[in-house]
C-alpha cells in the first residue's frame, strides 16, 4: 500500500504534454560550458549528452540563456578535461549575477573533481547544489571514464570539498556500469551516508544512441528497488531520488510502484501510467518543473 507523498520531477527542456502535466519547451534547460566538446569521452556517453545541450560558452551567453527566458532553473554542466574536472570558473560572476536578479531560480551544477577552493568558489557563486557521479569500482572509473591512476576515493575527496565548503551535494550513483550488473553500487551507497550524504540519486545505465559502446543494464529490476531498500535501511532519513536515466523496463508502472513503496521520495519523468494511479487512487503527489535534486530536500553540507 503506498501511503507517502511523491515528487515527480519533471527537468523537461522539451514540451510535454500529457493528460494530467503539461510543459511548455523551455521549463528547465539543460547547459553546457563546453559546447559538445569532451576530452575525457567516456565509453558510456562519448560526448552524446552534450550535443543535446544548449551551448553556454561565457557568463554572458549564460546571463541571456537565464534571465531571458521565464525557466524555473538550470542544469549547467560540460564535458570533462583528462583530469575529470569542468572548469566553472568563468561563469561564477555570472551565476551570482542571475541568483541575485531571481532568487528563485534553480542553478545546478554537474561537476566532476572538485578542489577545496573551487567549492568554495561555488559557495560564493550562490549556486543551489552541486551534482556529482559517485562510481565505487576502480575498474570502471578506468576502463569506462577514461581515468587512469584515479579511484573511488578521489570522488569522496571531491563530496568531502563540498561539504567543507557548505556547498549541497547531490551524489548521483549510476547503477549498472559493471558489466551492466549491480556490484559496487551498495558498497558505495553505505560510503556515502555513512559521510554525512542525505540526498542521493540512484540512476541506470541504458544506451544512449546506437554508435554507445555500452547497451542498457541487463540486471532484474527486483536488484535496483534492492538499493532502495539497502538505502533506506541505513539512512531511513535520506532523500532518495530516482533519476531520469533509466533502460525502458525501469520505467514500467508496475516497477515504478514498487521504486515508491520501497521508499524513493522523488521519481522523475514517471509513466503515464503512474501520473493515473495517483491521480484515480487520490494520493498526495507534487509535480515540480526542476531536476531530480531540488534543493527543498534535507541538506547535505
């Protein structure tokens, strides 16, 4: 019986149109420092994400890409440099100026490693959360993102900046990358709550275009409603999201009812099917036009 409040997030920067939601084009923009260039080229993505992504090549460009539009917030990202690393240092002036001009706009950040001091530049920014990819393997932080001599720890490094620095950070755990099985993702689930993480996004691997060296996750959806679970009994307090990125048979109603009843608090992009059973059965639910990670949640710094 599910008896709790979901979110349903809906980070749209195309028009939806349902029977029961409907967005027009530019609700939450999805931006790139990078344009479609990425050094790093990971074997799940290749730069494919980015071609999707509005092109933001300077604070200004990024101003007019804000304040123009009537959005309720971005997602700002870009491809990565050898290192893992995004380089937002000429856009911090330009974050702040939009932050100022509309509080209530919604100003992600989708870093990779992250020094001390460029949290606390994103601090100063006034930026609302920092997103970041938590990968517990060593193998696939070498074979799939293309960086050799790094680890795990080197992204608890970057979650540990943050939280020094105050900064919200959303971990984004992407089941799936080994071999499109579940193997260390519980692992570093329990790293990170133990670390003081309270918001957590849990996403799947699923293939992106048809030149991805990588297809979808192949694992039962039984093993990911399983990290819910695992989740929730370490930290029943944590705000766990279900992200966007999800192979077609996580996101079959049936499954996404079971994600809920297992305890995810916020599901994004659900199935018609869902937005029905909610809707027909009179169970409390909020639609909110921003990513999987908004910052109404418990904070993490």
């Amino acid at each position: 019986m599910i008896d709790k409040k979901i979110i349903f997030a809906m980070p749209s920067a195309k028009k939806v149109v349902s029977e029961y939601y409907k967005a027009g084009k530019e609700v939450f923009l999805h931006l790139s420092v990078t344009a479609d260039q990425c050094e790093l080229m990971c074997g799940h993505c290749k730069a494919y994400l980015l071609k999707k992504m509005l092109p933001v090549m300077d604070g200004a460009a990024l101003q007019r890409a804000l304040l123009a539009r009537n959005i309720s917030g971005c997602l700002l990202s870009g491809g990565f440099d050898k290192q893992g690393r995004i380089d937002f240092t000429p856009f911090y002036g330009a974050i702040r100026h939009c932050k100022v001009q509309r509080p209530d706009l919604k100003i992600y950040l989708h870093a990779g490693f992250v020094t001390l001091q460029e949290a606390m530049q994103i601090k100063d920014c006034l930026a609302d959360a920092v997103l970041v990819n938590a990968i517990g393997s060593r193998k696939i932080i070498e074979d799939v993102y293309n960086l050799k001599e790094y680890g795990p720890q080197d992204y608890m490094e970057s979650i540990f900046h943050l939280q020094k620095a105050s900064v919200k950070v959303v971990p984004h755990i992407i089941a799936g990358l080994e071999d499109g099985k579940i193997k260390s993702e519980k692992q570093m689930i329990q790293a990170l709550l133990e670390r003081g993480i309270n918001n957590l996004v849990l996403a799947a691997l699923k293939r992106l275009s048809k030149k991805a060296g990588f297809t979808s996750s192949c694992f039962h959806p039984g093993a990911f409603i399983d990290l819910i679970h695992y989740a929730k009994r370490i930290d029943p307090r944590c705000t766990l999201s279900i992200g966007c990125a999800r192979p077609p048979y996580l996101r079959k109603h049936d499954v996404e009812l079971q994600m809920i009843q297992a305890g995810a608090d916020i599901l994004s992009f659900p199935s018609e099917d869902t937005l029905r059973f909610y809707h027909e059965n009179n169970l409390a639910y909020e639609l909110i036009e921003t990513c999987c990670s908004p910052t109404e949640i418990k904070d993490s710094s």
